[in-house]
C-alpha cells in the first residue's frame, strides 16, 4: 500500500490509499484499462506529485465497472450505475433505471442465446450433410 499521507501521520482520519500497480494487480488488469477508465471519467484518483493515488472509493468503482463488463454493460451504462452508488441510496427513479437496463441486457442475452441455438443446428445439418457426401464416396 502507498506511505501513509502527512495527515495520516498526524493522526487525522484517512482511507486507504492505492497504487495503479495495486490495483492492477488485486484485479487482474492492465495498468493501462485503469488510465483508461480514468480518462473516461469513471475513476477520478488523487495525485501525489506525478503518481496516481486511488482511494477506497475508486476501488469500489473499479470493481464495479469490471462487474458490469463482465455483464455486458456499455462504458455509458457503467458510469450511469455508479453515478447511482453516489447518489442518495434507494432513489425510486435510479433504481428503476438500473432495473430497465438489467432487463434489457437479459433480452439480449437470450436473444443471443437463441440465434446461437439456431446457428448451431445449422452448423450440425451441414457436418451432417458433408459425413453423408463423404459414406457416398467411401
């Protein structure tokens, strides 16, 4: 973990602190993903001279913008739900929306789902076609 700041030391209250290698590491992903969630606006770290500071905040919202990638979510749709973790908790409209775009990633999903059970029955009849081609020629 990064030195403790000035403060720290004094005994004022702080939270922990990160470093882009840290955090690259405890979540499996490069350097460069995290700069780039920075400069889209989805992580905002602190600067200690020319190093990247990150807080307990950034890396809850780390952790939050892998989550929604591995769901399916746009880098838009992210930042929108974590706007929501910012936000005053269990504000009808908010959760409302993250609902609606849980019910329409499913839809893909499934719809996804569907034309890859489709594309596989065909992949099936062709091999199925070429073994029969090829008994004949046997």
């Amino acid at each position: 973990m990064l030195q403790l700041s000035e403060n720290a030391r004094q005994g004022e209250p702080t939270q922990e602190q990160f470093s882009i290698s840290e955090l690259s590491r405890e979540f499996d992903v490069t350097t460069r993903a995290i700069r780039f969630y920075e400069d889209e606006g989805l992580l905002e770290p602190h600067r200690q001279g020319r190093q990247r500071v990150y807080s307990s905040r950034d890396r809850v919202r780390l952790k939050l913008i892998l989550r929604g990638k591995r769901l399916g979510f746009s880098l838009s749709e992210i930042g929108d739900i974590i706007d929501m973790y910012d936000s005053e908790p269990g504000e009808v409209g908010q959760l409302g929306y993250f609902i609606e775009k849980i019910s329409l990633r499913r839809k893909t999903l499934k719809q996804q789902r569907d034309d890859i059970d489709v594309t596989l029955k065909e992949l099936d009849n062709i091999e199925k076609q070429c073994r029969q081609s090829m008994a004949h020629l046997d």
